[in-house]
C-alpha cells in the first residue's frame, strides 16, 4: 500500500465524525485574514409591479450571449479511492416516517424558453424557493411564480423581464445562473442572475451580478434592482446566502485571460436592500489564484442561508464552506471541508475580515469519476450507446453543491450541504455532512447515500427541518431501465448517525432521455423548508419523459414537490 494509501486507510478507520480534528487555518495554509474593498452598488431603481410588466421584444436574431468554455477538469480515471463513509443498503420499502410526495407540479421547461426566444438552452440550473404564500421558480432562463400548492401565478417569464428600464441594460438580457432565496426574516424575495454582455471585450466592460428585491412579501410586486459590479471578472456560478445582517454572494471569477482566476465574496447590507438605500454599503473579499494556494479556492464556496426563526448568536460571522479531494488535481493533501469565516462590521466596514479558519479532515472520497469522451460524459442512460450523451456528473468540481443551510436548534447550531462523489466503482452518490457549533466546527455527521442497486445518484441538495430531521433530494439514472428523475430520502434526527434511514421516495419518475452532446445536467438543484411551519421540504429538479425528449435533445422539465416527517408539527 502507498503512503498515501495508508493515510486515508487510518483515516477512515478513526472516522468518529464528531472527533475528526481539524486543521487550524495558520497551520494548513499560512493565510491570514483578507481585507476588505468597500464599495456600493453600479445602479439602483424601483421597477413597476411585476404582473404589470409586458414581454420584452427582442429582435429576430437575438441569441443569449454564452460564455467562453473554460476547461472542464480531468477526462478519464483508472483508480478508485474507497469511499470512508459509504451506505450502500437502503431502507425498506414503504412504510415509514418520511412522506410521499404531498403533492407535485411542473416548474419552467425549456419549452418555455423556445415559446420566449425561440431557442432552448443547456443545463436548467433549476433553483426555488418557498414563502409565506407563494413558491417561486428560476431556470435557465426563465422564471414563474406560483402558489403553494402549484397554481402558476405568474409567468413563464424571460428573466430579463424584471429587469426592462433599468439603467444598466446588460441584466435585462437572459443571462442565466440564476438564483431566488426568500429572506424569512424581512419577508422578501431576492431574484438574481449574472450578466455576460461584456464578452468579447471584458476588459473595457464591466460584469454585474443582478439583485431584485421586492419591496413587500408579493413576488408579483415591484422590486428594488441593484448591479453590483465585479470589475472585468465574470461572476460564474453566483450563489447567496441570506444572514441577519447581510445578504452575501460568493462567484466563481475568472479574469480578461485564462490565468486570472479567483473566488469573490460579497457582502451586502442587508437592512439597506430591503429598505430600498440606493447605495447599499458593499464589502467584497477575493481568492486569488497564485497568491492563496488553488486547493482552498477549489470551484467555488458556499455561504450559509438562514433558515429558521431562530437567528445565530449576536456578533456571529457569516460561515463559508468548500471540499478539497486529494486526488482531485488542486493539490490538496487530504479530503476535507475547507471553513471560512467573514467578519464584517457594516458600520465600519473597512475593519471587515475574511478567512479560512478551519480544514476539517472528512471521511475519504472520490471526486474524480471515470468519464469519457470528455470529463462531462459520465452516467449511462437507457438504450443510450454514445458516450458523448452519457450525463454530467459534476463531482470533479471541486465544491459543495446548493445549500450550504443554516439553523439554529438553540441546543446547538447545524450547517447542512453536500456534494457528488464517486461512491464505488463508477457508481455516483451523494456525501452528505452535518457541521455544528459553527464557531469552532466539528463535523456531527457524515454520510455518502449510494444503495448497491445500480442506480446513480447525484446533483443532490440536502436540508433539515425545524426538528432537525434531514432530507436529501437528488437526481437518478443508470443505463438501462431508470431514466432521468428525482427521488429523496432522509433521516429522523434520533436515527443513527451517518446514515439516511427512511425508505426512497419518488418524486417524479422518468421516460425519456437527454441526447445532447453537450451532456450538462443541473447545475444545482434546491431542496428547501416551508418558513411557516418549519416542517414541510420543498424540492425542484429537472427530469425528462418520452414527449419531452422528442421535443428536442435538450427537452428537460422541471418537477417540483412537497414532502415531511409527519412527526414534524
């Protein structure tokens, strides 16, 4: 056995997950905490309601501005490394504690962008949220409102809608990664997507990332719009987080060439937004590629997203969170959760801080799955014999996938996320980790949900009740007889630990298959828990059926579904 080999061997042989010691940031990495650039928003207006705004009209030729592809990781992998924390035995059949689906309904399709453009795009992004009365959905790109129990509201409507008459043109163009979070706390709606007009010449343009706040509880109202600039560095893969005090942003940056490369981290004042201040006080921290080791920037970061009445303890930072894998090609050493920790004080803002301030030792896993053609080509599907059209798994991103939830117990603190991993030989599954006392994180628990039924499991989104029961939601497939749909499970909070012990539930089956050559899938997905009674999950997902196949190679849809713990009142 190699060294290394010896290492992760002793590694998962230790696993107590609440014991696993973690790393100090001085110790793992020598970086000490960023400072701030203080700064505010590019523009800001207050738009007309919603459901008063007619379609833009776009020209004939129109056609969403598509990024530059940038390389997409490793393409092929000739070892496995075994998985510390694998569970490969499901629950038994129903019955047991964790519902079906209370009820279900359809989410934006890409029908709906050939009905808007005239074209179809390729992956969804599919990403919701649930409020006090309504439930709001974003695709690629496009967006619709409904209520809580699936009546369509509002919509479908081109993303660029929200934004027509607004001084900076760029965000009323269909972008795309977007992202929606209700803030429990001000009962508000946060619509946001990215900007890409300043391609091909990003170096005398500017990048945005574009926020709609709507002014009351009524997503179909009007909205405080902010730009947010990000410099000549296009924002990929924006994801937020909602806290007390702000609303944060992390992205994916890369620069006017291909060795610029960083991750930013903004911080927005959150009373300011909400109250519609035309210069919200913005405080923005970057990763750099060559300055801060690439292992610790990885594909990006996740910030905490509140749930719950309960809010962190005063004078809480707000938490970060990334993975690192070993054999992941970044040049980290160990498989861990890479912990960082924004300081920033709003009143004073250029005191802020940001840091990594843990590395946290995980249970060992595989990253890297055994893709070819190219890295994207990874997951069978039925009567598919082209592995050009096999799906993206996403594991070699070296990141958590959406959430990174927060909730407080008052007993203790929980923060829930997870991410896609080689689970067995060229069999996907999701690793899922529960940290607590997030001042000084431990991990409580871990676990990677891969039942040995030859089924792939994968895009997942994990979070927990006000119970502190925890779901996960995923997408499935294999290559023969399941084709691609969503499923969850979960566990009861006493349950053993590390384990999702409730039966499989379906939340909507497959029948068709994706035939593009591009094999995108996701790139996320949003499990989410109804804040007015803390209990009911809320979960969207893309999938396919035979009509929806024969629309185009990309005829993705998107279910949407309610499930609980019964027990949970």
């Amino acid at each position: 056995m190699t060294t290394r080999g010896i290492a992760r061997a002793l590694l998962a042989a230790s696993l107590a997950a609440a014991a696993l010691a973690a790393q100090p940031a001085s110790a793992a990495s020598g970086i000490g905490p960023l400072q701030p650039t203080v700064g505010t928003a590019a523009a800001f207006d207050t738009s007309p309601p919603l459901r008063t705004m007619q379609p833009i009209e776009r020209p004939a030729d129109f056609a969403q501005t598509v990024m530059p592809p940038r390389p997409q990781g490793p393409v092929g992998d000739e070892r496995h490394d075994a998985d510390g924390a694998l569970q490969t035995t499901a629950a038994p059949t129903p019955p047991g504690p964790l519902s079906g689906p209370l009820f279900t309904f359809e989410g934006p399709s890409n029908t709906d962008n050939f009905n808007l453009f005239g074209f179809r795009v390729n992956p969804p992004d599919p990403v919701g949220d649930v409020g006090q009365h309504h439930y709001v959905a974003m695709v690629n790109l496009a967006f619709s409102i409904y209520s809580k129990t699936g009546t369509l509201l509002g919509g479908p409507f081109d993303t660029g809608t929200l934004w027509q008459g607004f001084p900076i043109e760029d965000c009323t163009d269909p972008s795309g990664d977007p992202i929606v979070v209700y803030d429990e706390i001000s009962n508000r709606w946060y619509l946001t997507q990215f900007t890409t007009r300043a391609q091909p010449n990003p170096v005398d343009d500017r990048y945005y990332n574009c926020v709609a706040v709507s002014t009351t509880n009524d997503p179909l109202g009007s909205y405080y719009r902010y730009a947010f600039p990000t410099g000549n560095f296009f924002p990929d893969y924006p994801k937020y987080g909602v806290m007390p005090d702000g609303l944060y942003i992390t992205t994916r940056e890369f620069g006017p060439t291909a060795a610029d490369y960083r991750i930013g981290v903004y911080a927005i004042n959150r009373h300011q937004l909400t109250e519609g201040d035309p210069n919200p006080t913005v405080v923005s921290f970057y990763l750099t590629d060559g300055v801060e080791p690439l292992n610790l920037l990885g594909d990006g970061i996740l910030p905490a997203d509140l749930d719950g009445q309960r809010h962190p303890p005063p004078h809480s930072p707000e938490y970060f969170a990334g993975t690192q894998d070993d054999g992941g090609g970044y040049g980290a050493t160990f498989d861990a959760i890479n912990y960082f920790e924004a300081d920033v004080d709003f009143a004073h803002p250029a005191n802020s801080t940001f840091e990594l301030t843990k590395q946290i030792p995980v249970a060992p896993f595989d990253s890297i799955y055994p893709c070819a053609p190219t890295s994207r080509d990874c997951l069978p599907q039925p009567g598919i014999i082209d592995p050009a059209q096999y799906l993206d798994i996403l594991s070699y991103r070296q990141r958590p996938t959406w959430r990174l939830q927060y909730r407080n117990f008052k007993t203790h603190e929980s923060l829930v996320t997870n991410q896609s991993v080689e689970a067995a030989p060229a069999v996907a599954g999701v690793r899922w980790y529960e940290l607590r006392n997030p001042r000084d994180p431990v991990i409580h628990q871990q676990g990677t949900y891969a039942p040995a039924d030859g089924v792939h499991r994968w895009m997942g989104s994990v979070a927990m009740d006000k119970q502190g029961n925890l779901a996960a939601g995923y997408s499935v497939v294999n290559g023969t007889n399941v084709f691609p749909g969503i499923r969850y499970t979960g566990r009861l909070a006493s349950d053993p630990l590390g384990q999702l012990t409730q039966p499989e539930q379906v939340l909507q089956a497959g029948s068709g298959v994706q035939t593009t050559l591009n094999s995108r899938w996701g790139d996320y997905t949003s499990l989410n828990v109804d804040p007015r009674d803390g209990c009911t999950f809320y979960y969207i997902n893309e999938y396919y059926t035979a009509a929806s196949q024969a629309t185009s190679p990309a005829g993705w849809l998107n279910r949407i579904g309610a499930f609980k713990f019964p027990g949970c009142r």
